[in-house]
C-alpha cells in the first residue's frame, strides 16, 4: 500500500477496518451464546425471537452484545489506523461513529433495556474507537 494515492489509501484502510470490524462483531453475536447461554427455549435467530426473548434476558445476557459492539470497533479503528498513512483521529473517530450508527440502528430494530442502550451507546463506540487508533501509532496519535 505504500505506492497508493495518500487519499487511496486511507478509504481502503477504512473498508479494511470496517469489514474486519465487522467480522469481529458478527463473530461474537454468532457464537458469544456459546459462553451465556440464552435463556431456554428462546430462538436468537430471528428479529421476532429476540424481541420475543427480551423481557427474558437478565444483565448477564447482554456482555456478548457489548463485547461485539465494543471490541468490533476497537478492531475497526486499529486496522485503519495501522494502514492508514495519517488522519488517524479522524479515522478512528469515525469508525466509531459508524459502528455507533449500526448500534442505533440496531436498537431501533430490537430495542433492548435502557440501561444497557446508554451502557452501550456511551462506553462502547467512540471509546473503543478512539483506544484502537490509539493502539495502532501509539505518540503519532
């Protein structure tokens, strides 16, 4: 990447954060069950399972979700960063915000308790996303 247009390369670090970002988070949602267990007989695979499992869940259910949100765009940012070759503020800060828009998007689709919208909302995007353009030059940030 180092012979690409500087402007080139900053949007293919971001698609790389994104879609690794992404993957991450996904990943989490997919299998985070594995490790808490939802509670029996409810069906996560579908939107109309998961509302319908939602008055079920107890605080403990919500780590996984929080997690993927959280660590999802930490990765995000640190992989644009790393590849990116300056804009890194910029760059993390709005990878956080766009991990931010899909976690509003997904509250409007299934909204969850209060408690943990703000929780997630406030500690998990903009955070982890400042700490993974943080991570990734370290001084030069």
């Amino acid at each position: 990447m180092e012979r690409l247009h500087p402007s080139i390369r900053i949007v293919l670090a971001i698609l790389a954060g994104m879609l690794s970002g992404g993957m991450l988070n996904l990943f989490i949602v997919n299998f985070g069950h594995m490790l808490i267990p939802p509670p029996a007989g409810v069906d996560l695979t579908t939107t109309e399972g998961l509302l319908a499992a939602m008055p079920m869940m107890e605080p403990r259910h919500f780590l996984m979700p929080w997690l993927a949100h959280a660590l999802g765009t930490l990765l995000s940012a640190f992989v644009a960063c790393r590849l990116a070759n300056n804009h890194f503020r910029r760059i993390s800060i709005g990878l956080g915000v766009w991990n931010m828009v899909g976690g509003l998007l997904m509250i409007i689709a299934v909204p969850g308790p209060l408690w943990f919208t703000l929780i997630d909302i406030v500690l998990a995007y903009l955070p982890f996303g400042w700490l993974g353009g943080r991570l990734a030059v370290g001084k030069e940030f």
